[in-house]
C-alpha cells in the first residue's frame, strides 16, 4: 500500500498515511479534525547511461574546422619541416 502526503488547510499540519488506491474515505486532521488534502509532490527522476548530457555526443566541442584553416595549418607544417 502507498504512503500519501496530506497537510490541513486549517492548521496547516502535515501527515503522513498508508492508504489502499482504492480507498475514499476522508482523511481528518489529527489536530483540529477537518478535512485534510492529499499534497503532490514531484517525482524525482535520475537519467542513467549515455546521452543525457550535450557533451556525449560531441568530438570535438561544438564546430567543426573549417577547410580553409585545415589546408592552411598543413601547408604552415610542411613550411617548417622542409
């Protein structure tokens, strides 16, 4: 059976009760006895594995060298070896 979050409007108390899915009947407040409401909350949710981040599927940050830069930067290296 689920745990499920209740908190009063009246007093503001907050409560915690084991409760089947199927279960209708009103939930009172151990403090002042009116009515409680069930309080949602978010689920927390972890991403495992690969592919999750920006950076898993980048080789080499972001751009790409441009053809220009690439063909320059050979023929500087083949300046300075000879």
């Amino acid at each position: 059976m689920p745990v499920y979050e209740y908190k009063c409007p009246c007093c503001k108390t907050r409560l915690e009760l084991r409760r089947g899915f199927n279960d209708e009947s009103p939930v009172l407040c151990p403090q002042c006895g009116s009515n409680a409401c069930r309080v949602f909350s978010p689920v927390p949710v972890i991403f495992k594995g690969s592919g999750f981040y920006s950076t898993d599927y980048r080789q080499n940050k972001g751009h790409e060298p441009e053809k220009e830069e690439t063909e320059k930067t050979k023929a500087d290296s083949s300046k300075d070896s000879d």
